[in-house]
C-alpha cells in the first residue's frame, strides 16, 4: 500500500498514526511539496486534486486524510473501536473529525501558514484559534477521549493537529481538559513517537518565529539589576511579552521553596518559557535573539560575527560588569572606596573606548545582543555618577545606544528604581 506523504500537515502524520495502531506497513513515498514534487505529471494522474496525503491500495486511490483514516479501520481494522460502527458513537467520531479539519486544523493555517511567509501575525485569526481550543476543551469536560470512552480515530486526528499547535509554542496548559487529554493520549497512541520526530523535522526547516500572541513567557526579575534590565530590553527587541514577576532580593523572595524549585541557582534573571527554565542573562540574551528574533540580526550566524558579540558578551561579565562589583559592591556594604579596584573601571571603559573605535555598535555595524548587554551596564555605571564623558567613542555609543535600543524606557526606569536605593551612598561620597 502506497501513501504519498509530507511531514507537512497533521493529515498526513495521522495517517501514518492509524495504520501504526491497525498493524499496517505502509510504503511511504515523500513529496516535497516545497519543491512542487505533488504537481509531477505521474503524481497528477494519481490524484488530480493533486493533494498530499494519497493512498494508493492495490490500484484505489483516496485522498483527504480523513477519509483515508476511516478506509483503513473499515478494510483492515480487526475490530470497530477506532472507528465505532454504532450510528451514534460513529457520529459523534464524524462530527470531532469534521471538527478538526474544519475548525481547529484551519484555525492553525490561518493564523500560522501567513507567518510562515513573513506576514504579521493577526490577532483576529489568532482569536480563532483560541476559540477552537475553548471548544475542545469543553469537549473534553469529564471524560478521557475527545468522542467516548476510548481511542478512536478523532483522537488520533486531533492528536496530530493539537501536536503541531505544541510544535510552535501555543500554550496548550491554558486548556486544563485539552491539556491532560493530551498528555494522556501521546501515552497511547500509536506512532506518537514518529509523529513528533516529524514535526522536529518539519519546524527545523520553517523559518518560522513565534510571536507575543502565541505564548508569553514568566520571567523573574529585580529592577535595579542590570542583567534582569538587558532581558527587558532584549524581550522588547524580539518582540516578545515578558510576564513579570518582581522578586524583591533584598527581601529575600528569591530564596523561597517555591523559586528555588524553578532555579536552585536562587538568581535573577530567570526565565519560564512554556516548561524551559533559562538563567544567566547573557544566556537568555542568546536564547531569545535565536528562539524568538524574526532574523539573526541580535545574534549573528555569521561563525566570525557571532564570536565577535560573544567576546563581549564574556568581556562584559567578567570585565566591565564584574569591575562594578568590585568597586561599588563594598560601598554599598559601607565599606570605603578602593582606588585599586577603580583602577579597574577606568580599564575597563578604556577597553570598551577602544572596541568603538571608528564604529557605531560594540561589534559590528548594527545593533546586537552585546550592545543590549553593555548598555544595561554602562547605564547602571551611569547611575553611579561615573564620568562616562571621559571616553569620548563610548560616550558617542552611549548616547546613540540610548536611540536607537527598544526597551530603553524600561531600562531607564529600572535606572531610577536604583537611583532610589543608592542615593545614600551618592550623597555621602559628595
């Protein structure tokens, strides 16, 4: 039995899902439907609606891959559990099928297929998704399967569907009932395996970025904090909603049982997106720029660029960030300024002067991730009251940085939150 296939759709995953439960070996033949393999003069003979998936059984050909699951469970399934031969049961099947494609299956390629060719989401389409999951959700109000008791093949149809929804981020654990149905029916369902290994597959090969309207992600914070600031900034750059959640440090909130059960690191920044727990801030600088920025502009592929951005990333922490900590840290502790450990600020902005030399951003000739970074620390040097004007290309950088960065505003209020709390100390050393 041949089966014209694209890891494409969920049509064509389910496919391969119902003949995994019925015990049949299918003789998959790809087409890359990018490549416009499904328009071959001998494919069009097959199927003139020239469509994927198509399932050729011994010269019967059939498409729509609804109607190629319930073929397969009425020729080869050895009982009628997939596919209920009792009118009602059978129909509530038909009416989730016909749920599924004309429902939640088109509310994906609506919202989804325009991002896919570099077009805004739409919030209106993605209101439409949301919509749809509602209905499942109620669907699924006290019981195990989408349509009875048992699997049957509007499980394995909507499994597909809801799986390449998982793929590209949407939040699924809005949905309680969805959510455990889900978590449930991956356990039992033939093939899950294979079909997830497809989608990973597919999403690898789609340049495709998730939006603020497709998921927002926790993201654990303090204010004064310049790492937790260059986050904010970087979030705002790729587009992407941060749910704050204000941990007060010096109070102690991030040493509670239910922080540290997310990271026993204790420390902020902390990111949550979907189940990924992500610490350390240049990491999440990184991470978002390559999971979420609609181009590599933040973070470079470019192996010669991408380093360039990394060496200052690493020159910021443990160089211009970590001689801040060295000099200012005591001070906040009451201890007298050390003129050695300035010494160390002033070397480390005349480095910094030096990487400006003749250019406009910190490592190359537009804005990165690094600039986000050391920008969040040169304004916290700033709020110090130390004399950035004494390095002429980072004082010109500065300035600009301020520009042209989204999020400054955010940056800048954290900025003042901290303006607060080290007033003291600026006031005594006058």
């Amino acid at each position: 039995m041949d089966l014209y296939y694209s890891n494409t759709s969920s049509g064509n995953r389910s496919v391969l899902m119902t003949a995994k439960a019925l015990g049949i070996k299918l003789n998959v033949k790809v087409l890359n439907v990018q490549r416009g393999d499904q328009l071959n003069p001998e494919f069009v003979r097959i199927n003139p609606q020239h469509t994927v998936p198509t399932l050729v059984d011994n010269g019967f050909a059939v498409w729509e891959a609804r109607a190629i699951l319930t073929y397969l469970v009425e020729k080869y399934g050895k009982t009628d559990s997939l596919y209920p031969k009792d009118p009602k049961q059978r129909a509530v099947v038909n009416q989730r099928l016909y749920f599924d494609i004309g429902t939640l299956n088109q509310s994906f390629m609506d919202y989804y297929y325009p991002i896919f060719h570099s077009k805004p989401a739409d919030p209106e389409a993605f209101k439409k998704v949301e919509s749809a999951f509602e209905f499942l959700d109620i669907f699924l109000e006290g019981q195990e399967f989408v349509a009875g008791k048992h699997l049957t093949l509007a499980d394995i149809s909507i499994l597909a569907t809801v799986s390449t929804f998982d793929i590209f981020q949407f939040d699924i654990k809005k949905y309680p009932n969805v959510d455990r149905w889900y978590t449930n029916t991956k356990k039992v369902t033939p093939g899950w395996e294979e079909n997830w290994k497809s989608l990973t597959d597919m999403k690898a090969k789609t340049q495709f970025r998730p939006t603020n309207q497709t998921y927002q992600m926790d993201f654990y914070y303090f204010p004064s904090s310049p790492n937790c600031r260059s986050v904010m900034m970087a979030g705002k750059a790729v587009g992407v909603e941060l749910n704050k959640k204000l941990l007060n440090t010096f109070a102690g909130d991030h040493l509670k049982p239910e922080f540290l059960r997310i990271n026993p690191q204790h420390t902020v920044p902390t990111i949550v997106d979907h189940d990924f727990v992500l610490t350390e801030s240049r990491a999440i600088l990184i991470y978002l720029a390559e999971m979420y920025g609609q181009d590599d502009s933040l973070y470079p592929k470019i192996p010669k660029e991408k380093a360039l951005v990394n060496h200052r990333l690493y020159f910021d922490i443990s160089t211009l960030n970590h001689s801040f900590m060295e000099y200012y840290a005591p001070q906040f502790n009451s201890k007298p300024a050390d003129p050695v450990a300035f010494q160390k600020v002033e070397s480390a902005f005349a480095l910094l002067d030096t990487f400006l030399t003749g250019q406009e951003y910190v490592a190359g000739d537009h804005l990165t991730v690094a600039d986000i970074a050391i920008l969040a620390s040169v304004s916290t040097f700033d709020v110090m009251q130390f004399d950035i004007g004494k390095y002429k290309n980072v004082s010109k950088w500065y300035a600009n940085a301020q520009k042209v960065t989204p999020g400054w505003d955010e940056n800048l209020d954290g900025m003042n939150k901290m303006k607060e709390i080290v007033a003291p100390l600026l006031k005594a050393n006058k």
